[in-house]
C-alpha cells in the first residue's frame, strides 16, 4: 500500500509557475523538469525518510537536474508536499 502524497496549493503553484518559466525558454525543457518532478514524487513515495532533514520536521528532495528543491514533510496518514 503506498503513503497518500498531498500536494498543497503553493507547492502546485509554484510547480505551475516553475514549468511555464521553462516552457516559455524551451518546450523541451519543461517536459524534462516535469519528468523530474513527477520522479521526485514517486521517490519521495518510496522513500520519505531517505531525504536530508533540513528543517525541524521539513524533508528536501533536490531535483538532479534542476535547481529545486520539494520541501515535504511526514505526517502519520500522508506525505505533505509544501513547497
């Protein structure tokens, strides 16, 4: 079974923002950083606690290929994705 991932509005926000910035520089761009992030998600999925503790209980996946970082953290029923 695996952790319900909850995306909240500023992280899709951003996200958005991040892949029309891209988009607007190179089409190609933007479907690799969206490949990225959807891996991102699957390994945070996977794998939550494997990601650098940066905060109190705030997580950071960095992207390999991107500048970005996707700020989640672990509750007992979800992995909240918040920035």
């Amino acid at each position: 079974m695996s952790t319900k991932i909850i995306i909240s509005d500023l992280a899709k926000t951003e996200i958005q923002n991040a892949l029309t910035w891209y988009e607007n520089q190179n089409i190609i761009l933007r479907s690799k950083l969206e490949s990225s992030i959807n891996t991102a998600i699957k390994d945070i999925e996977t794998t939550p606690l494997a990601d650098q503790l940066k905060y109190k209980w705030i997580r950071v996946y960095y992207l390999r290929r991107f500048p970005f970082g996707i700020h989640f953290t672990i509750s007992s029923s979800a992995i909240i994705i918040i920035a």
